[in-house]
C-alpha cells in the first residue's frame, strides 16, 4: 500500500478527479501494478468495480452502490465470506450500515453509522476469528490474534474517506 501511496503521489496532478469513474479505473491500474500479491488484484477488482457506478452523477447513493459492487467483486473473485477474517467484514458492515442508513435518507447519519460499523468494529472483531481463507488460513490459531490486516486497511481507507466526506458535506 505504500507503494500504491507514492506512486499515486507523483502522478497526482495527472489523475482525472473531475470524473470518478475515470479516477476510479486510474486508481485501479495503480493497484494492480504496485500492490503486490492477492491484495493488490482484489484492490484493483474492487476499484474497477465500483467505477461501474459513476457513469453519469455522484451521489450518496452512487457511492453507496459503487461500495456495495466493490464488497461483490472482492467476494465473487476472492472468495471471502463475512466471518472469513478477511477485508469483507470490514467491508460487508459498511455497506450494510450505508443500505440501512439510505432507507432512512438521513445523510449525516448514513455517514456516522457507515463509521461506527465498518471502521474499528469491524476490524477489531476479526481478532477474534478464525481465518478461513487468506494469508492469515495458513498460520496456527494461536498466531491469530490480532485483528486482519485486510480488514484494518479498509476501515482505515474508508474512515479517512467518510472524514473527508464529512467535512466536505458540512460547506454544502
């Protein structure tokens, strides 16, 4: 990931921010040329998948739609399932608290439930999981007692975005 950080770095200025869908497939191609090993191909699968929904606007709802194709793609192509110990519980309880918050179309809320759910929570509760597939599947129980670093990337990445989000929603 830090490879992913410094090469993003120095093409910043050339990364098309005006149009998500184009940033999205830009970030992809960073990933997949600078992660190394499975994380780099889920993250770039990911990306490419939520790129999808930017076509047209960029809403809550697109982004809530772009995370929920993303959280698809990593499970189709991974294989990862919720309790697996890996990036999807992270990412799973995202989605699924963003779906519930848009059925109660309270944007702040949507944004404060996304954070309780997906970042520390999530994360943290894969410590006390067995790795069921993975990098992690292949070290002993015993080794196994910190939360995955899949998904404690994803809470990390997703909670900067919500601050951002957040900060950027309270000018508007």
């Amino acid at each position: 990931f830090a490879e992913a950080a410094k090469a993003i770095r120095e093409i910043q200025k050339e990364l098309n921010v005006d149009q998500p869908q184009t940033l999205f497939k830009q970030l992809s191609i960073i990933f997949e040329q600078t992660v190394g090993g499975t994380s780099g191909a889920l993250y770039a699968l990911m990306l490419s998948a939520a790129a999808v929904c930017f076509s047209e606007i960029c809403s809550i709802g697109t982004c809530v739609e772009a995370l929920d194709r993303a959280n698809q793609a990593v499970q189709k192509y991974g294989g990862a399932r919720v309790g697996d110990r890996t990036m999807i519980d992270a990412l799973n309880a995202a989605v699924e608290s963003l779906q519930e918050s848009m059925k109660k179309k309270d944007n702040l809320d949507l944004i404060r439930m996304c954070e309780d759910a997906a970042s520390e929570q999530a994360a943290e509760a894969t410590a006390h999981q067995k790795a069921a597939v993975g990098r992690a599947s292949y070290t002993s129980a015993e080794a196994q007692t910190e939360p995955d670093a899949g998904a404690t990337a994803i809470s990390t990445w997703l909670r900067a975005i919500l601050k951002s989000f957040t900060e950027n929603f309270k000018k508007c």
